[in-house]
C-alpha cells in the first residue's frame, strides 16, 4: 500500500477488485479516452485483466499496475505501467483511468505524481510516455501538473474501432 494523501491510496489489485472494474469500466466516458478498455465491460474482461496483472508481477517481480483506492478500502480506478517496451527498457508508457464521481478532484494528478516517481526509482526508467487522445484534455492537464511535455501530435498512431486516431504524446523524462 502506497499511501497518496488521506483519501486515497494505491495498492496491489486483487481477485476481489473485478466487480468494481465491471461497475466503474462501464463508462462510456473512459472507453472513449482510453485505447484498450472495452465497452461494455464485462466480467471476463476484468478477469482477464488481473490475471495479466498477476502475470506482469510475477515477470517483474514488483507490481506494474495498482489499484487506485477511497479510504474505505474500494477501488475507484488504476494505475499503472504497460511493458509495452519490455522488462529491460529505459522507457515505458503510462496509463490510468477513474471512476466518474472522483474526477475533478485532483486525486489522479496525486496517482500519476506518485507512480511516475516509482517508475524512475524501481525500474529504473528515463522516459515515461503517456499518449492521450485530443479529444481527452483533462488527461493533458494530469500530465502536465506532473511535468510531462507534450511532445506533438502523432497521426494515425493508434487503431481504436477500426479507425486510425491521432494521439498527443506526453512524455517526463528522468532528471540528473
């Protein structure tokens, strides 16, 4: 458990956590901002999920994706490190998602401060990125708040309902 503020803290996702994934990933919202999360969500898909999680700890030996959880212990969103580069990169990219009654409140920009820093230090990553849509700007602003610079708009670069979509590249890099 990795305390944020008094609110909210991270910690590992479990088994237990698929049921608030079906409840909060059922936003049509977040699947609009994010590239991998399906809509509806379903059962199988938050099972699926954790168990890539699992997977990903056991390779990594430490957690690379953390459950973003109130003060009563429920997981109200995520966080967390896609690999996409593999285990020995220097680089790594950076998701997150929230459930819709904790947006505006300034908890994700918190996450992302926390998390960028365990990337740098356990890692041992220099480059975060974190492409967002543009149609997405809160997602810029939590970027943003945290250092990350947007580096230029990419076309084409990812493929979401069988259309190609531009992304803003966002990316911190390690400082000396």
């Amino acid at each position: 458990m990795i305390a944020i503020d008094s609110s909210v803290y991270i910690s590992e996702l479990t088994k237990g956590d698929d049921s608030a994934m079906v409840k909060w990933l059922n936003d049509e919202v977040i699947y609009q901002n994010t590239l991998r999360i399906p809509f509806p969500y379903k059962i199988e898909h938050a099972r699926d999920f954790l168990h890539y999680v699992r997977l990903m700890r056991k390779e990594h030996t430490q957690p690379t994706e953390w459950a973003i959880r109130n003060y009563t212990g429920e997981m109200i969103g995520c966080v967390g490190f896609s690999r996409i580069y593999g285990k020995y990169s220097h680089k790594d990219e950076l998701g997150y998602w929230l459930a819709a009654p904790y947006r505006g409140q300034g908890i994700m920009t918190r996450v992302v401060e926390v998390v960028a820093d365990w990337g740098f230090q356990h890692f041992g990553l220099w480059r975060l990125e974190a492409p967002i849509f543009p149609h997405n700007p809160a997602s810029g602003k939590v970027l943003e708040k945290n250092g990350f610079i947007a580096e230029g708009t990419l076309h084409n670069y990812v493929m979401k309902e069988n259309r190609p979509m531009d992304v803003i590249m966002y990316a911190k890099t390690k400082r000396l």
